[in-house]
C-alpha cells in the first residue's frame, strides 16, 4: 500500500481526532524516519519529547526484549523485581523521596491533583471539598474531562462540559495576579516551567523563583509539570533548574518511557505522599516489569550519554542557527535547550502552511497555536544534522510564502 492507501483506510476506520501530516512512517533509527514510499526525513518533533534518545535506542531496545522475555505485567497486586529498583533510581533522579508510576502523561497529572487534595484535606486542614489548585492560561495537561476543566483553549474544552470545579487561573508569568488568587483553601500550583503546546512560551527570568517563594509562604504544592519540559529535553534535567527550583512535586512522563512505550510518574516527598495509602489510587499497568526496565535503562542512558549537556550544546547551535536565517517571515525564536519555537508573523500566514512545506523538503516538525512551529528534535542529534536541517529550513523560511502551499 502506497501513502495515500494508507491515509484513506485511516480516515475510513480511525476517529478524526487528529489532523496529522500526510506522511505514513513505517521505519525509523536514531533522528531519522522512513515513509511506505521510501522517503526519509528527519524527525524535528520527538513524538513530542518522549524520543529524547532517538527512536530503535540500542539499549532501550535490549531492555525492553529482555524484559519481554521474562515477565511483563504483573498488576501492583503483586510486588515485581523491577519495580522498587525503578521507584529508588527515579526518585535519586529527581532529587525527590518517593514515586507513584503511572502510564501517561494526562494521567501522571491527574494523579497530582488527587495527590495535592488529598494532602491538603489531611495534612493543611482544608475543610473538605473546598480545596482549590491555581494553573495558568494558556496550559497543556492534557485532555482528560478534569484536565480540560482548567484549560483556556477553546478546541479541547468546548463542548465537554460540565466542567470539574476546583481549579483558578492565573496569567502566566504574571506574580502579582498569581499572588492575589492564593487562598487559605490552595492546595497546589501546577505549572509548567516552559508552555510547550501555548507555542513554547518562557516566563521572564525569576518568576518562577517568586512561585516557589509564594508556595512556601502560604503552605502550598508547587507542582511542576515536567512531562514535556523533562528529563533532559532543556539543558537540564529539568527546566526548573535554570532557577534552581526544588518543587514539591514533579510531573513526568513522556520521555520517561525511552520512547517504546507509556511510562509516567510523579515523583514527591515522603511527608506529602504519605496521604496516599492503599486502595484510593493505583493502575493496571502502572509500575509493571516492562515499563519499569525500560525507564530504568532510559535514565541511565540519560546520564551516561551526557544528553543534559548535548540538549543544551546543541540547541544553542540550533538557536543561533535559525536566529542567523534573519527570514522576513518569522517574529522571534525562543526555548531552552532542544525546545525551541519559532513564532511565524501573521501576515506570512499560519505555521501550518510552512510546517507542510518543511515536510516536503524532507523535516518533520509540527505547528502549535497557529503561529508557532515547534523544533524537538532527539537530543542525540549531531552538529552535522542540525547543519542538513537548516538548509532544508532556510530554503522554507527565506523564500516566497506561497510556496508554503
């Protein structure tokens, strides 16, 4: 079968949920992806960063069929020889005491918010169902009904109602609104130190010193969502750190799971996650053999190919690359690390336009909030390959729009 073969049955048969590129992968290794016709690109997406390592890892792959080989799901009825070996190694990662592993991203949040009620009913004293968790406009969770509760994006609410209560927001980046919602009845703040779906949105340099200063005077959970932002993917092991933040809590995911398969977690202090005891909260697959031989493999890999140090080596020389393009289609490039965002001027037209015409030449990378293009490329990308991007990019951006379809 042929792409469009491919692209018809889907449309046929899957939920229009989605609205991918026209591309049908069937192969990849390291940075590189394959279609059904034989066309390769180079994949400047990650799957959204949870291919930091770049997809067919060699060791990720090794631990995962060894694992295959020996038992996969357990259930947590059952303790396994995998899973307290992951909870310690991911919590000395973290700089944290304690983890709960979950699957996915959206339900790694949804298990702070449990968590950060919880705490706030037994150990702050709030009066029972009165606790409220403060976000931030603009936010991306993820989509579950609670989630989209507190999401200020038209596309993943609307129509979803009724909505969970429990949840303000506040303009991100702004500390004097923030303070100004704080209540004896706030549990937690979550936030994302970097907006990677709001279009790769950074916070002026010291607010988020200002949030944890404003959570430890008020006795609230500051809970950074990580999912995206993690494990390496800025420069650091966690975009919090260009502050030194110590959060309360952390939410991750994606790249938790080597990029072959589901893996989340939060990861917190013994004093908060002692509020959750058996039978109130728990998962199916959460902490079975497989996901956690494959996340233990993932951090190590992690630290042993020094990829903190790469994301941020090679995303300065991304960067200064695509600041150098100097196209009169683009209003400003920002990020940290390997998250970088490029924010297309509205009289050039949408970023989809150009995402299109980048994946003609040969770059795979996605648009986010219209405007903005996302460049995520695996953090094992070489000098040489951002150098093969950029001329793809340069012969896109420097040129007539209209060729951006």
């Amino acid at each position: 079968m042929n792409t469009q073969e491919h692209i018809d049955l889907a449309e046929k048969f899957g939920a229009h949920n989605y609205a991918p590129l026209p591309v049908v992968l069937e192969k990849a290794q390291g940075v590189w992806v394959t279609d059904v016709d034989g066309k390769r690109y180079m994949d400047m997406l990650s799957s959204y960063s949870a291919l930091n390592f770049g997809h067919q890892h060699p060791r990720l792959v090794k631990a995962l069929t060894d694992q295959l080989g020996r038992v996969v799901v357990t259930s947590r009825a059952f303790y396994n020889d995998q899973y307290p070996h992951f909870c310690k190694e991911l919590a000395e990662f973290c700089g944290m005491e304690v983890v709960l592993p979950m699957n996915t991203g959206a339900e790694a949040v949804e298990t702070s918010i449990k968590t950060s009620r919880k705490w706030a009913y037994d150990i702050k004293g709030v009066a029972p169902d009165q606790a409220e968790i403060i976000c931030f406009e603009n936010n991306f969770h993820g989509r579950t009904t609670t989630i989209i509760s507190f999401s200020t994006d038209p596309g993943a609410r609307t129509g979803f109602g009724p909505y969970t209560p429990g949840f303000k927001l506040a303009p991100f980046g702004d500390i004097s609104a923030l303070r100004k919602l704080i209540t004896p009845n706030t549990a937690a703040i979550l936030i994302e130190p970097i907006q990677g779906e709001g279009g790769i949105i950074v916070p002026p340099a010291g607010y988020l010193q200002q949030v944890r200063e404003l959570c430890t005077q008020n006795n609230v959970l500051l809970v950074m969502d990580e999912v995206q932002t993690g494990l390496c993917r800025t420069g650091r092991r966690f975009a919090c750190q260009y502050e030194n933040i110590v959060p309360d809590m952390f939410v991750l995911g994606k790249a938790l799971g080597g990029g072959l398969l589901p893996v989340s977690a939060i990861a917190s202090t013994q004093k908060i996650m002692q509020v959750m005891t058996p039978g109130i909260h728990g998962s199916t697959f959460g902490g079975m053999p497989l996901s956690c031989a494959v996340a233990r493999q993932a951090l190590r890999v992690l630290v042993d190919e020094g990829l903190t140090e790469r994301a941020l080596e090679m995303g300065n020389y991304f960067m200064q690359q695509l600041r150098n393009l100097n196209s009169h289609h683009v209003r400003e490039i920002r990020g940290k690390g390997l998250l970088i965002g490029m924010e297309i001027k509205k009289e050039s037209g949408i970023g989809k336009k150009f995402v299109k015409a980048l994946k003609d030449q040969g770059v795979l990378c996605k648009d986010t909030h219209e405007q903005v293009i996302r460049f995520a490329p695996p953090l094992i990308i070489t000098r040489g390959e951002i150098d093969w991007a950029m001329e793809r990019i340069q012969t896109v951006m420097c040129g007539d729009p209209v060729m951006a379809h």
